[in-house]
C-alpha cells in the first residue's frame, strides 16, 4: 500500500466522510426533480397522487433529526464506556465502524434530503411533474431508512460491549498480520544492522511509525543504486536522534527527504500495519478485567482466546511468501519473544492470583508450542515466568500444585 493509498484509506475512515457523501446524494436527489421533472407526462404526474409529498417531507425532517442526535448519543455513549471500562486504545476501532457510520449518515442525508426538499417545494421550483421525482425519491429515502434502522437497532445491541470490543481487536491484528511484509523470528533476535558505512535517515520529529511505503523505499533505491535497511517499522517510537533508516552508500540530501517522506508518523499508534499493537491492546483489556475493581476473570480467559488466535496466525504467516519485498530493501524481522511479552506478560503479572486465569494461560502457550517446536523454547519462557508469577501470588497450595501441573501437562516437563 503506497503512502497515498494509506492517506485516502484514513479519509475515507473518518466519521464525516459518509455522512458528507449522504448529505450530497441527499440534496442531489431532493433537487432531481427540478433538473429531471419535464421528462414526466402531466398525465401520469396528476394519477400518481404525489400531493402528499408536503407533509411526508415534514415528518421525515422532524423524525430524523431525533433519530440522528439518539444514534449520534449512543456511539459518544459507547465510546465513553470502552474508555473508560475497557481501554482508550480500543475506541478507535468502534469510531472507524462501518454499519455506525453508515447508521448516522443515513440518519443525517435522510434529514438534509427532507430540509432541501421543503425548501425547494415552499419557493415553486418543482412543477407538478417535478413532485413525481421528488415522491419516488421520498420512497426510496424512507426504504434506506428502515433497512438502516433493522441494522442499527441489531448492531447498537451489542455496540461497545467488552465481548464486541475484544472480537474487533482480535480481527484488526488478525488483518495486520495478513498484510504484514516482515517475517517472524522464532528463534532468535532479530541481528542488528552494523551502522559502518552507512547513512542514517533520521526523523524530524518524535512520533509513532504507522505506516511504510515500501514501494515509494524500492524506487528511490533503485533510482539511487543503493540498498536500505529498515529499522523503523510500524508502531516503532521514531526519535530525532535515532534513524528510520541505514541507506548503504553515500547519497544527498534529496534521497534523505525522499526515504524520510515515505515514513507516515501520527502521535497514535494504528492497528493497520502493527499486530504487536494489538496484541498490546488485548493484554490492557485483560489487565482492566483483571484489577480488584472489576475482577472479571472471565474477561481475560476471553482475551488469552483471542491472543492465542493472534499469535497462531503470526506463526502461520512466517511461511507465506505472497508479499514481496523489493530486492534493494531489507527488512528486520519481528521477534516473536517481543510478542510474548507484550501480550503475555500483563496478563501473568495482573492474573497471577487467579487459579483460572493462570490455567488458560498455559493451556494456550502449550497449544502455541505444539503448533511450532521451532519456537517451543521461546513459548515455554514465557509460561515458566508466568508459573513463577502464580507460584508466588497463590495462596493456596493447591492452586500451586494445580498451575505446575497444568504447565508439565501442556509442554511435557
């Protein structure tokens, strides 16, 4: 996805952007009747009965203002519930809902559709064959707006719900993961890239890496016969004393721009590039359900699910070849030990008193190290420390001998 792509995709996520395309199909079609009126026969305009169109309009505006400010009322409700219930990290992806968005500029087009309408009516710019038009465009309006209402009112059931917002995580890293270019290290620390030589693309500001146009990266080293090598990769805290990028070769200030200007940097991280993000962002939800005002173990066994799901999928993608990188840039691997701790490691230290939770827990790093051996002993680390953790914070010692055997169980110590 090049750097343009990835702008028009954030565009046409934001909230306004449907509702403006639903304001403008709304007026275009209240005022079809003016452009389009003459091309209906007077005869078929007097038997349609159209006469009603007045009033109709008039109630469509009174009752999808209403309908707009309540759906406008339950999302801001949703987001302040996930805030503040859940994680602030997860809001961003019950903003960037579809069927919501689509919900409220519906509500909204319906309602600026009725005002163009009545306006164009009370000054005599329809005729009595423009009101045909504008009676069929008051049919179709109102069908689009019960078949948005039967969606709205079985989405907004379960809109912002903990079970939602963990099911929306889960499926944003599961899509990071299928558009990720960078292959996983099980084994092993990603090498460092030896800095001789080389010339570092530094960044202008302090900021969070969302995304890398690798295609724009392949051209410019073309262009320049260079090889480069990224360091920076999305979700990864750019700093103006540490490089983006290590270009091998001498080059001037103009390809630094150009390589600095293929880094897209936002305050915030994104979920579309980033499955470490993700995976981040289940553990908070974990460790919110975990602490003594919720107490909600259930919660954390749900995301240690969805986790584990995660980092199935990463595991699988280490083999799939369908992105290619261009041949002049490299790209360091993900250590799947990062990973692990940023998921794993929350959820042991704040559920390492809950029997259950500790339970689930291994169960799932077992089945993650069945699936790859090659990783067996990176996976197995990461439950020993959370058997530490559970054998400290237990009080019972049959919790103890319950999580220990638990773990031999699950990788056959």
């Amino acid at each position: 996805m090049t750097r343009w792509q990835w702008l028009l995709r954030l565009v046409t996520r934001r909230m306004w952007f449907r509702a403006a395309l639903m304001c403008g199909f709304g007026g275009a079609l209240a005022l079809a009747g003016a452009l389009v009126g003459h091309t209906i026969s007077y005869h078929f305009a007097a038997t349609v009965g159209s006469k009603s169109v007045d009033s109709i309009l008039t109630m469509l505006a009174s009752s999808m203002l209403a309908v707009t400010t309540f759906s406008l009322t339950a999302m801001v409700s949703a987001y302040a519930g996930a805030t503040s219930t859940i994680t602030p990290r997860a809001v961003q992806l019950l903003i960037d809902d579809s069927t919501a968005q689509n919900a409220l500029a519906t509500f909204l087009g319906s309602f600026l559709f009725a005002i163009v309408g009545i306006v164009a009516l009370s000054t005599g710019l329809y005729g009595e064959t423009g009101r045909v038009i504008l009676f069929f465009g008051t049919i179709l309006v109102i069908l689009m707006i019960v078949v948005t209402l039967l969606r709205w009112i079985e989405h907004i059931a379960r809109f912002g719900r903990v079970s939602d917002t963990i099911d929306r995580v889960e499926r944003a890293a599961m899509a990071a993961v299928e558009r990720m270019a960078v292959p996983l290290a099980l084994d092993y620390a990603p090498p460092a890239v030896a800095q001789s030589g080389m010339t570092g693309v530094p960044a202008s500001t302090m900021a969070r890496v969302t995304h890398v146009d690798i295609a724009l990266l392949g051209e410019i080293a073309d262009a320049a016969t260079v090889d480069i090598h990224l360091l920076a990769l999305p979700g990864r805290l750019a700093e103006p004393g540490r490089p983006l990028a290590l270009i091998a070769g001498a080059v001037d200030e103009a390809v630094l721009e150009k390589v600095r200007q293929a880094f897209t940097l936002a305050h915030q991280r994104a979920f579309d590039h980033d499955p470490r993000f993700g995976l981040v962002v289940l553990s908070e939800i974990a460790s919110r359900a975990l602490s003594p005002a919720v107490n909600d173990p259930g919660t954390a066994i749900a995301v240690i699910e969805a986790g584990g799901r995660v980092l199935l999928r990463l595991l699988d993608h280490r083999s799939d070849g369908r992105t290619r990188l261009p041949a002049r840039i490299h790209v360091p691997p993900t250590a799947l030990a990062d990973l692990l701790d940023d998921w794993c490691r929350p959820i042991a230290r704040d559920g390492a008193a809950i029997v259950e939770v500790g339970v689930r827990l291994q169960k799932t790093l077992g089945a993650l190290a069945r699936h790859a051996p090659a990783a067996r002993h990176v996976i197995a680390r990461e439950a020993l420390d959370a058997v530490k953790r559970a054998r400290a914070a237990l009080a019972s010692e049959a919790d103890r001998d319950l999580i220990e055997r638990t773990h031999r169980a699950a990788f056959g110590a």
